[in-house]
C-alpha cells in the first residue's frame, strides 16, 4: 500500500474552525430573546411594590431617610462607643 500523501488544507476550512458551533450560537440568541423577553413583561407589569420607593442617598433602607438616625429602636445607639 502506497502512502497517500495529504493535501494541505485551504485557507477556507481554518477559517470554519474560529467559528463556534452552531448550537453554541442557537442557545445564546435563544438566551438573548428569553431575557428580552422577561425585560418587556417586567416594563409592562411595573413595579411589584408600588409604595416602595428607594433609598436616593445611598444609606441604608429601612428608616426612610436613611441619614443614619435611631428611627428604628429607640433608646439604641449606632455604634457610637457610649
């Protein structure tokens, strides 16, 4: 048996390898529409709490001003040492 010898490979088929399978690109646009999705149904909905609203100053929720005040238990200090 004679040994065959291979041809080199064209230019044309590396360039199929850079590409990702086919299955990897359906499941990622399958991804996109999921989340495209549930953003609209969220934008249509509104929102869940309409009372809530946020903080605006970055502090910590829950007293409504969140400026760092004893609101929330009278007679307890915030890590001010006394």
């Amino acid at each position: 048996m004679a040994d065959i010898p291979l041809s080199p490979r064209s230019p044309g088929t590396t360039r199929g390898k850079l590409l990702p399978p086919p299955a990897l690109c359906g499941f990622l646009l399958l991804l996109m529409l999921l989340f495209a999705a549930s953003y609209a149904v969220g934008a249509a909905v509104g929102p869940v709490a309409p009372g809530m609203h946020g903080t605006g100053s970055g502090g910590s929720g829950g007293d409504g001003g969140g400026g760092g005040g004893n609101g929330d238990m009278p007679g307890m200090s915030h890590g001010s040492g006394e």
